[in-house]
C-alpha cells in the first residue's frame, strides 16, 4: 500500500472515529453531564467548547474558521514536500491536519468544539486534540530532535 493511501486512511480513520464519538456524547449526554470512567481520575464529560485549547479565545469562532481553512489549504499544497520529508513529518502533518480539520466541522456544523475527555486535572478535550498535540510533538521531533541526530 502506498504511503498516500495510508495516510488517506489514517487521516479518515482519525476524523471519522472523532466524529462518531462526539456525535455519541452529543446523543447520550447532556452539556455539562459527566460519567466517572475511573473515579476520581477519570470521567467522560460533554463540554461545549467555544474556544481554543483550554478556553483561550473565547468565542472568536472567525478566527478559528479562518486559521483551520488557511491550514487546511496550506496542508494540501505542500503536502507533496511534507510527503517526501520523512514519516515523522509526513504522518504528524496528517495527523494534526485530521484534527484540525474534526474541529472546523464541528465549529461549521455546531458553532463550538464537542470535548468530553476530563482529567480532572487538566482542560476537557477530544479525539481530535489528541492527534493535533501528537502530530505537532511528532512534527517537532523530527525537525529538532531528529534532524540534529542525523548530523
């Protein structure tokens, strides 16, 4: 299998998996409800996030819409060089622009993030934040980390 069609997938399976368990909260929980998983520890809570990461930007659902569509597009254009950069890059990009991309339809389609991920100890999140922060961790990685070990 080519590394474009694994990575169709993997940006697909990242989406559609997101999607599915937010459309699931949405239709079992109300906003707010949560379910302890492993108390204390853990909970699944349905939060309405109309922000960014931890609530900053607050309802500024334009700047939002603007930077995943600017994202979004710079994703395809460059994703040949991102292809050829190596599977760290290459696989983070797909997996941060899935994320990204999760988030816009929910911004498009509800006007706010659906998190239900709760920690307790940190901001309730998704899915699709997950693969943003590991993309992004794998992106830097190679580019820092990796690249260095090469020289």
């Amino acid at each position: 299998m080519s590394g474009r069609i694994k990575a169709a997938y993997s940006f697909l399976g990242i989406l559609l998996i997101d999607q599915l368990v937010k459309f699931y909260v949405e239709l079992t929980m109300l906003p707010g409800e949560t379910i302890p998983v492993a108390a204390p520890f853990f909970h699944i809570t349905f939060v309405l996030n109309p922000g960014a990461a931890f609530g900053i930007f607050r309802d500024q659902q334009w700047l939002f819409l603007v930077t995943a569509i600017v994202f979004s597009i710079a994703f395809l254009v460059f994703y040949e060089r991102l292809r050829r950069s190596g599977v760290l890059i290459h696989y983070g990009s797909v997996a941060l622009a899935a994320g990204a991309v999760s988030n816009l339809l929910d911004r498009i389609r509800l006007g706010h993030v659906v998190d239900f991920f709760d920690f307790r100890i940190w901001p309730v999140f998704n899915i699709a934040d997950i693969a943003i922060v590991l993309g992004t961790g794998a992106v830097l990685w190679a580019l820092f980390v990796q690249r260095r070990e090469i020289r």
